[in-house]
C-alpha cells in the first residue's frame, strides 16, 4: 500500500508532463509552401509571434529563377518590393478552435490581399493548412514543416 502512494503522487505530474509533450507541436516555426495547384515547392516562410499575434514572412525561395522576385502586381506598401523578406500575414489571432484568422494575408504572385486562416492538420501535425477567402470562395493550401537539423 505504502508503494502504491509513492506511485500515485508521481501518476499526476508525469501524466501532465505526457499530455504536454503530446499536444506540444505548434504552427511556430518555418514552413515549406508548395502550390497547390502546380505542385512546384515555392518558398519557406517563417511563423512567429509578435505581442500574441502571428507574423509570417518570405525567409527562403525555392521556385527556380525566382529568388530575385519582385511583388510587381501588388499596388500598395509592397509595390516592386522584393518577394524574399515579405510579410505575407500579419496579426492573425487563435480562434478558440486552434485556428489563427486575419483580415491580412497577401499572395505576392497575383498581389492580392484577402482574409484567411490557418491550422495544423489534425491527422499529421508537419502539415499546416493554410486558406485564403476571397469573397465565398476559397482556396486552401497544404504546407509543410520544415525540420531544422
């Protein structure tokens, strides 16, 4: 009996110690976008949060002959700004979901802003959906989680 209450005072903080490691994976982080359309892998875009809110900006580009890509079809702040460095979210805030949604993300291929969303997959937590609204439509994009070594 004296063995079996050693054992329970310890259940507690491992079990929760287990659940976090489990539930740990976060959309913090790089992420490789690939078209979703072409399947041609286009750039690595790196998550973070600033005062609570995520940010995700351009830090690599992988499309072939692009890494010198201006955002020629934007018609705003980013106007012939480089591509590599570009913030293409800002302030998107965790829903009670565990989705981030934003009035503010931008493709810089077709320099369109719209409002989106994004979460991790529940079935393979290195895959981060990623969706755009324009009006009622929609387009969602998987991208992947990028293993730093």
């Amino acid at each position: 009996m004296k063995n079996a209450k050693k054992c329970n005072k310890w259940l507690l903080p491992i079990s929760f110690f287990l659940i976090q490691v489990a539930s740990g994976q976060t959309v913090v982080g790089k992420w490789k976008t690939v078209d979703d359309r072409s399947g041609i892998e286009k750039a690595i875009v790196q998550i973070y949060k600033e005062n609570g809110l995520l940010q995700g900006k351009i830090v690599k580009i992988l499309e072939e002959g692009k890494q010198d890509a201006i955002c020629s079809k934007c018609d705003d702040e980013f106007k012939d700004k480089p591509i590599l460095g570009l913030h293409i979210f800002k302030d998107l805030k965790k829903s009670d979901k565990d989705e981030y949604k934003g009035n503010e993300m931008l493709d810089p291929e077709n320099g369109i802003k719209f409002r989106g969303k994004l979460w991790l997959d529940p079935d393979n937590e290195d895959q981060l959906k990623v969706r755009g609204y324009l009006v009622f439509l929609y387009r969602t994009q998987t991208w992947y989680r990028v293993k730093e070594e």
